[in-house]
C-alpha cells in the first residue's frame, strides 16, 4: 500500500463541478486513484457518490475541474470514448439489457473486443458459473444477485483499467452480498485492477478498501485508510452533513 | 373476401415501412417523431423529381431514400442533437414545428397541385383477386425491406450496437458503444425508410402536399399498436389495422338489419384507425407500457 501510495494516480478528479441538466450535484471534488488499490467512497443518500462514478463514466454534465486517466485528460471526452480507454463502470441500478439474453448481454460487453469474445467469456463464466447455466435465459428474468454477477461480468469483458462499483451490495440478500463481494476481491486480487466502489454498507467497504473517502453533499471530506476510520468518526461526518445515515 | 385481403396487404405494406421508422427513432431516444410524415412526403416528391431528370424508378427510389436519409441527419444535427436532454414532450412538440416547416417548404416549391409519376401498370388477376404489377413491387419491396431491416439490426455487429442503446443508452455507451454516431446511422435509416414508403405511397395514389394528413393516423396508429418502441411490432401494428380498416368498409352493414345495403363510407377509415387503437389500448394495455420503461 504504500507502493501504491507512490505511484501517480491513474484516475484523478480534480475540482470536479459537476451535475444533470441544470442541478450541480458535485462541488470541487478531488479523488485519486492510484494502480493497484481498492478505494471506496462512502456517503449518506443524495450525498453524491453515485454521480463520481458517472462523472468518471462520462453520464454527467462536467460543469468545472478536470478528469484524467492513465495520463490522458478525458475531462470532455464522451462516454463510449472513456470506456474505449479503459474505465469499466458497473452501475447500480440499470445494470444490464434487460430485453437481451445473457450471453447477448455479454456480447454487448465485449462490443469493442468482439475477437477475443469466446476465450474472455470463459473467464467470466468462471468467476461466475451461474451466469454460464442462464446464459440462455433473458437477463431481465435474473434474480437481483444474478443481475449484479452478469453486469460485473459483462463490464469485466471490456478488460478495463479500472472498475468503478456502484453500491454492489444493494437490494442483496445476505449470501449474495457475500458472494459479490467475494468476486470483487477475487478480481481485484486476480486482475489486480484499480477499484473506485460506492458502498452503503460500511463495515463490508472498511473491510475491502485501502482507503475510504468520505462524500457530504457532494464535497469530499475525509481521505484516510480504513483502520484510521472510527465509528464517530463517520458518524460525526454523517451527522456535521445534516445527512441521515439510515 | 380475398380481394380485401390483398388491398389490406398492399395498403399495410406502404404504411408499415413508414412506421418502422418511427419505432426505430422512439426505441433509441423515447419520443414519437411527427416530422417523420414528412420524411415520406419529401421521399415522394423527390422520387417525382428523380425520374422526371431521366432516372429510372428503380434508381429514382434509391435516390430519394438516400437524399431523405441525409435529410433526416440533417434535421437531427440542426434541432434534435440539440434538445437529447428535454422532456419526450418537449422534443415531440419540437417534431411538430420541424414538420410544419418542412410542409411549407415543399408546398412552396411544388405547388399545391397533385402531381402524378407516371408508371407502366398491368392489372393482374389472381385467385379471384383484382391486383396491379405495381402492387406486387410494392409488397415485396416492402417485405425485402423488412428483411434486410431485421437482418442488420440482429445480424450485425453495428445493428446489435443499436439496439444495446435502445435497450438501456446509458449502459450502452459506457460498453464503448458510439451513441452520437449510431444515433445518426438511425435517422439515416429512418429517414430512407420513410422515403422508400413516400415513394410506393406515391405511385399507387399521387403526390399532393397534403397526403401527410392522409398517412399521419394510419401509421402513428400503427407504431402504436406495434408498441412505440418495437420495430417489428410496427409492422404487425400496420397489417393489424389495415385488415380491421379494409373489412369494415367491405361490410354491407345495411343487408344485416334490413333488405337495403349498407357500406361504412370509406372516408371513416381513418376513424377505424383510432378505434382500432383505443380498442387494443384498452385490451393490452402491457403492450405500450413496455415502451415506456
């Protein structure tokens, strides 16, 4: 970790301004993320942890500060150009094509690498056999653990740089909030790629995370690794955003 | 019996391949295109044009598709790119602005007059059926449209890309797929398929500024029916409302109640339309809900 500290980040937003439409959710956000660490964002509702991950996606409107990645200033590149370069994002809701089969599904993954298709597929299947069993099956009749597996699955067949993980656990029961989250650990250690992950559920992120960020109404406000963290100390932060926890 | 079955087919044949475009512009970017009419009016007065330059029809209509295709990107730089963030509302009322410009626009330059392409028709007789040449190319020009329609949109790499944006853009584009370009290879498909419709519309009746009016409810109908978003169930849409438009108008309603005959004026056939709509609205409401997800 601290060789990872070192190295110059290969995802950086700095100042980031950034918002839908007319509505600026994002005031001067600064994340780094540096090769080989898994880096969680944690926050209450509305906070606007979900809208990093997009802003870094290239879903948002970018209003001010600057993105780059791998070296390359992608601040006003758009979305499929991002994705080309290397930034795999799992969204929370929305996840996959719900009309599409499974195995469509992942074809549409590996829409930029359609050679390789059948070799990469296999190491998705791998990591997730049930997703191999269903692969005939409509993704919109997956259960919601099996949706997150193929939705991880297809943005894996990207080969991306970096993995952003939008709240993985949410709207999970319990043993798929383990087997997600084995997964992710799994490809971080396996693939050893870089990992921004939103997360509600903090003891599971402290648990997984190099270093946590703390978001309150779309400012950062607190970046240090996990074990520093205490209780009080995200709930004072909770509680000083006027922001429920629940 | 027969004979209204063949006009159903012909008449859905020139209706479908106007509404899959339509379907194809709602799938991707969720908002009904009413200038879309216009595409097909501007498709046959371009047609016109082509062949009285010297073209043959067989190149006249490729022509027209193809200029009406690049209209239709044309209208998307210009207004549509511009508005990809307001409400469906907004942009379907922005459709009807651009609608009535390109109306005032060919009726400026065309006249008000019907215009008639001339065309070289051999009735044919068939299975007690009464039918032209010009019918049979228009079915299967249509239908060999369809074809290829489904072919690229499930065969190719380009087409699967297209309908990853119209099942979740968000997702799509985050995979690496180019929605702005593909966006465009959209309209220009819609835009020729509503030429190559204008032109068969065209030349089975004729050309005056107002045949907008005469197409706009049979195929809004029809996308409708089909379900908004569904290319193909566009299709269906427009056979559907053509067999009910064409056997309700063959029926002597009068012989049924008394010893005179009685027809439903063939002018209500539009209004057979919406009660053909209103009734399959009401009876498969999942079928539009789909759409809108």
């Amino acid at each position: 970790m601290t060789q990872s500290e070192t190295k110059a980040p290969i995802l950086e937003l700095r100042a980031v301004t950034a918002g839908y439409g007319l509505i600026t959710v994002l005031n001067d956000v600064a994340v780094q993320l540096h090769p080989g660490e898994i880096l969680t964002i944690l926050g209450a509702n509305g906070s606007g942890k979900s809208t990093v991950l997009k802003t870094t996606a290239g879903l948002t409107r970018i209003l001010g500060g600057a993105i780059t990645f791998a070296g390359e200033d992608i601040t006003r590149w758009a979305a499929h150009r991002r994705a080309a370069s290397g930034i795999g994002y799992v969204p929370q809701n929305q996840n996959v094509f719900l009309d599409l089969t499974v195995a469509d599904n992942l074809k549409m993954g590996a829409f930029l690498r359609p050679k390789s298709f059948d070799r990469d597929v296999e190491e998705v299947y791998a990591l997730f056999p049930r997703i191999k069993e269903k692969r005939r099956v409509l993704a919109g009749t997956l259960s919601g653990g099996e949706r997150r597996m193929l939705s991880i699955g297809l943005t894996l067949l990207l080969k991306p740089k970096v993995l952003l993980l939008d709240e993985p656990s949410s709207d999970l029961a319990p043993t798929m909030v383990d087997s997600v989250f084995e997964a992710i650990a799994r490809i971080h250690r396996e693939l050893s790629i870089p990992i921004l992950l939103v997360e509600q559920n903090v003891n599971r992120a402290l648990a997984l995370a190099d270093r946590v960020c703390v978001l309150v109404r779309g400012k950062d406000a607190l970046d240090c690794k996990p074990a520093d963290i205490t209780t009080e100390d995200l709930h004072g932060l909770f509680i000083d955003g006027g922001v429920r926890t629940s | 019996m027969i004979q209204v079955f063949v006009n159903s087919i012909i008449y859905a044949s020139e209706i479908a391949i106007v509404a899959v475009g339509i379907s194809l512009a709602y799938s991707i970017l969720r908002f009904a295109n009413f200038a879309h009419i216009q595409f097909a009016v501007v498709g046959g007065y371009a047609t016109y044009v082509a062949t009285e330059l010297g073209l043959p029809l067989i190149l006249a209509v490729p022509a027209s598709a193809v200029f009406v295709g690049g209209l239709a990107v044309v209208v998307d730089i210009l207004v549509f790119s511009r508005l990809r963030h307001i409400s469906p509302e907004g942009k379907m009322i922005v459709s009807w602005g651009v609608a009535l410009l390109i109306r005032a626009i060919v009726a400026s330059i065309f006249g008000g007059g019907s215009i008639i392409i001339e065309t070289n028709t051999t009735p044919i007789r068939f299975a007690g059926a009464i039918f032209t040449s010009l019918d049979v190319i228009v079915v299967s020009a249509t239908v060999a449209f369809m074809v290829l329609l489904h072919a690229f949109l499930y065969r190719t790499r380009t087409g699967s890309g297209l309908r990853a944006l119209a099942s979740n853009y968000d997702l799509a584009v985050t995979r690496g797929i180019p929605g702005e370009r593909m966006i465009r290879l959209m309209w220009f498909i819609s835009g020729a398929y509503a030429a190559i419709g204008g032109s068969l519309i065209a030349l089975e009746t004729r050309l005056q500024p107002n045949m907008d009016l005469i197409i706009l409810l049979p195929v809004f109908a029809a996308v409708t029916i089909g379900g908004l978003s569904n290319v193909f169930g566009a299709v269906l849409g427009a056979l559907f409302l053509s067999l009910a438009q064409n056997f309700i108008i063959s029926i002597d309603f009068g012989s049924l109640v008394s010893d005179q005959s009685w027809f439903v004026p063939s002018q209500f056939r539009d209004y057979v339309a919406v009660l053909a709509l209103v009734l399959v609205l009401l009876l498969r409401p999942s079928m539009t809900k789909r759409g809108a997800n």
